[in-house]
C-alpha cells in the first residue's frame, strides 16, 4: 500500500512561522532539499559533512510537522499554491 503525503490547510496556515523558526543553515538544507538532491549531495553543495545534514533535514522536518521530505515538499508547494490563490482573488 502506497502512502501519500496529506496536506491540510492548518499545516499551510502555519507554514511561514514554522519556517521562520528554521535557523540559516536549516533553510539552507530546506532550500536544497526542495531540488530532491540526496544527503551526499547537499553535504558537498554547501560543504558540510552527511552526518550533519541529515541532523539539518530532521531538525527541519520536526520544525515544519512533517515525517517525510516528501511531506515537506508537498507541504511547501500546498503552502505557494493557496498563497497564489489567495493574492490573484
């Protein structure tokens, strides 16, 4: 059985003050994360060991309330699609 990540418009509500609670080098993974790059290679892109980027990546997946990258990216991608909604009605 396949899983899908869910996304609810309270966790879209709450999206901008979860990553505002993201410290620079979080968002940094986050930003990368966002690109489906694997651990190996956001380590070499920002110069960081693989130990510490998956501390990053589940530091920014307890922040955002998610389980998943999968999660995070259709929470993200949820979060831009309402607020382009909202700000062309």
């Amino acid at each position: 059985m396949r899983k899908f990540a869910i996304v609810d418009s309270n966790s879209c509500d709450a999206f901008p003050e979860r990553t505002a609670s993201l410290t620079e080098a979080q968002r940094r993974v986050f930003e990368l994360l966002m690109t489906g790059l694997p651990n190996k290679l956001i380590a070499y892109e920002i110069g960081a060991s693989e130990a510490t980027i998956k501390a990053h990546v589940s530091a920014v997946l307890r922040k955002l309330g998610v389980r998943s990258r999968a999660q995070a990216i259709a929470l993200s991608f949820a979060f831009e699609r309402n607020r382009n909604v909202q700000s062309v009605s």
